[in-house]
C-alpha cells in the first residue's frame, strides 16, 4: 500500500469558524489529530444518489472485503494516534442520500 492524496486536499479552500467549532465539537487541537479517510471498493451510489439502483454484486464484494481493507489502516490510525499521543478523527468522503453515515467508516 503506498500514500496516495485525496484529490479534496488539493483544494485551496479555508472556513476558519467553521473548522474551529468542528474541532472544538470533536474535542479536537488543531495540528494535534490524525484525519483518515476510508472508502469501500465500490461507492454505494444507491445509498448516496437518489435513482441510482441497488448493485448486489458490488454490494457483495464491498461486504467480502470490507474488513480485509480496512483492518489494517484501523491498526495504523490506532498505533499512530498512540505513539503520538495524537487524536484520530475519521472521516467518511460523503454522507448517505439518507443522512446516515457510510458503513465505510472506521
């Protein structure tokens, strides 16, 4: 597995009250917490898009392989965070249609 950026971090775009009341609301201090980001193999479009049909076979790969991806980057967010002494915060790319949060989250 090699570090790939996120194409959001690319952005030059700052909400400074915005980021400050999410970081207090989270208990977090700014420079002091990890923010990780999942993704399933598949994004569930259906569960985000309205109209979008439900596709069983990436539904069935995204549940098959769900711990196996991210097992391992819960494990480094957890020995990072203690040999810091820093604060994860993870984060899902996008909510559901719904409002609910993506089972992708860690």
């Amino acid at each position: 597995m090699e570090f790939g950026p996120d194409g959001a971090f690319g952005v030059d775009l700052r909400k400074e009250v915005a980021a400050a009341a999410f970081l207090k609301a989270n208990g977090l201090e700014g420079g002091k917490f990890l923010c990780c980001l999942s993704r399933l193999r598949h994004t569930p479009y259906w569960k985000v898009k309205k109209g979008t049909a439900f596709d069983e076979k990436k539904h069935a790969r995204n549940e098959a392989m769900k711990e196996h991806d991210h097992a391992p980057l819960r494990e480094g967010y957890y020995r990072r965070g203690a040999r810091d002494a820093i604060e994860s915060a993870t984060l899902p790319g996008r909510r559901h249609a719904d409002g609910g949060r993506p089972e992708n989250a860690l």
